[in-house]
C-alpha cells in the first residue's frame, strides 16, 4: 500500500563517502510522474491511484481511446501506466493532472525498487538454478553442466512439481527490497540508489517505500 | 554513457590534482585515520597504469621497498587523497607499465622524458 514513483534506469555509476569508502549507485529518472486517474471504492470497488511516467511526444502514434484516457485527466500521454493502492487519507492529498512530488522519498530512507529482469533465454540449470555441474575430468563423458537426477523408480513413478529444470530465465517482474537512498536531485528528476536494480539501461521501474521498513 | 550521469559524476570530481601520467614519479600524500586522530603518509613510486573514467578513474604506483615490489592502487578522485606531487616524468612507450614487475635493479629505472 501507498503511492510510489515511476522512473527509468538511467545507469550505474560510483561515488565517494565522506570517509572516502566508494559506494554503488544506480541512478533512476523518477518524474515527472503525474495522476491520470483516480479509482475509488464507490465506483471502481478499490481505491488506487493511476499514475503515468514518460510523456510520448508523437502524440499521432497514440490511439484515440488510450488519447481520450489521457485528456480526460488533462496530461500528455504517457508511455508507462501504473496504478497504486492508497488509503482513503492518500487519496485526498493527490488532485488527477497533479504531478507526484520528488519529496516522498528523502536522502537515507529505504526504497523497494521493481523491474523486469534481463531477459537470458533459455538457460540451463547451472545458469538458472546454480547447480554445479558434474566433475570435469575423473572419467564424465558428455555430462559436463547436467542437472543430475530428477527422480526416484516406480514409487513415487512421476517427477515431482517445481522440480528445478532447465527453461526460459530473466524478463520477468523482480523486486529488490531495502535500497537506500543516497542522492536526491529535484531540479533533474534523479533519484540515487545504493546498489543495483533489475533490468537494463532505460528499463521501466516502480519504486515505492521499502515495505520492511514501514513500521520503524 | 548517459549524459545525466556524466553530469552527476563530473560533480563528484577533483580538479585541485595535477595532472598525472602513467611514467611519472610520484608522491601521494593519503589521508589515513587512526581512531578520531588524522594523519598524512606518504607512497612513492612510479605510475604504472591508469584506468577509468570520471570519478571512476584509478590509477596504481608502484615502489621497490627493502627488495619487495609494492603496489597501491588509489582512486584519482578519492577525499582521501591529500596531494598528490609530480617529481618527474619518464619517456615510456605503453599505457601499461606491467613489464616493471619483471625487471630488478637497474634493468627497471625509466629514462627521463626530455623536453622538446
């Protein structure tokens, strides 16, 4: 629960504490995040926030339902929608059309960053799972990043559920929780993360207050 | 690189530093705490390489003391660096200074770079 940002990964880079200890950060564009609509329990059955981040600046290639969308709120199309669960006290305090303030974050709080992950294809289990393989010399032929067993004879007579195999890994939703914050910018929109957050360059990100630290 | 980045490293920048280059003789003054008290110690020696970007950049000396070869390698736009002082500059070939590590005594001094 609560509003969070919408941003997009711009890249990672370095810098230095006052102790001179160098600390990973990865800088996120968050905003202008502006509200496209409001939902309530009256008419939508919950109530949430929709917000909207990256102004799509051929407006032709946008088309005419996902345009009036847009109009009705009274801001440009957006390239990344997203909707929010907020409370009933959240949701007097944002007007549609209003853009989110940078301010809902400060410098030493935590942050839940989500992403889609790189995509890897299809990988086998050593990539995807961490398996070890089998031992490369000692006589193993042809069985080299093999997965092993997958099973007993006759009792059980199946291969378990959620079994660990090889398949598709990556480009799928991943969430880091406790980022810190460690820079804000206001004038440029930027917002800086210790550590790193899924997905590539220029990904889509949602970023909220950490969940783990609400209580403290 | 993303020019926004580009921008936020530039910030986070030492221009105060001379200007240093793999080959130069080198002093480095580093800031060093011990409990709340502070003190300056310095390592001297030859640049054997440089590397990175912005605030990114490196750069490693390295000194023969009492016989053993030493190594340190310090980020150029660390706070912890106090000074740093050129005292000389070598006439070299390579980026990379590696080959010092296989050289003793004489076999290892540089020539000096000589004004044109």
């Amino acid at each position: 629960m609560g509003i969070g940002l919408l941003g997009k990964k711009l890249g990672m880079t370095q810098i230095f504490n006052e102790d001179g200890t160098i600390v990973p950060v990865t800088v996120i564009k968050v905003g202008p995040c502006k509200v496209t609509q409001k939902k309530n329990v009256e008419k939508d059955g919950y109530n949430a926030i929709q917000v909207g981040f990256d102004e799509i600046t051929k407006v032709k290639n946008v088309n005419k339902p996902l345009k009036g969308h847009f109009d009705k709120a009274g801001t440009s199309p957006m390239a990344f929608v997203k909707e929010f669960r907020v409370t009933d006290e959240e949701m007097e305090q944002y007007e549609t059309g209003n853009e989110i303030p940078m301010e809902l974050f400060n410098i030493g709080d935590f942050v839940d960053v989500t992403g889609t992950s790189k995509g890897k294809g299809f990988a086998g289990v050593v990539k995807r799972h961490g398996f070890k393989g089998a031992p490369a010399s000692h006589g193993t032929h042809e069985y080299f990043r093999h997965g092993g067993s997958i099973g007993q004879n006759m009792t059980p007579g199946r291969t378990f559920k959620g079994m660990k195999m090889p398949g598709h890994m990556g480009n799928k939703r991943v969430t880091v929780q406790n980022l810190k914050v460690v820079d804000i910018r206001g004038d440029m929109n930027i917002l800086m993360v210790e550590g790193a957050v899924p997905g590539p360059t220029n990904g889509y990100l949602i970023i909220k207050k950490a969940v783990k630290k609400l209580g403290k | 690189m993303n020019e926004m980045i580009d921008l936020l490293e530039k910030e986070h920048m030492r221009l105060d530093l001379p200007e240093i280059n793999v080959g130069d003789n080198v002093k480095v003054y580093t800031k060093i705490f011990e409990g709340d008290k502070e003190r300056i110690q310095v390592f001297e020696g030859v640049v054997i390489r440089r590397r990175g970007g912005n605030t990114r950049a490196s750069f490693t000396v390295r000194k023969v003391s009492f016989g053993v070869g030493v190594e340190k390698t310090f980020p150029i736009h660390s706070p912890l660096i106090d000074t740093i002082e050129v005292t000389g500059k070598n006439r070299v070939r390579r980026s990379k200074l590696y080959f010092l590590r296989n050289l003793k005594g004489k076999a290892a001094k540089l020539k000096e770079k000589r004004d044109r």
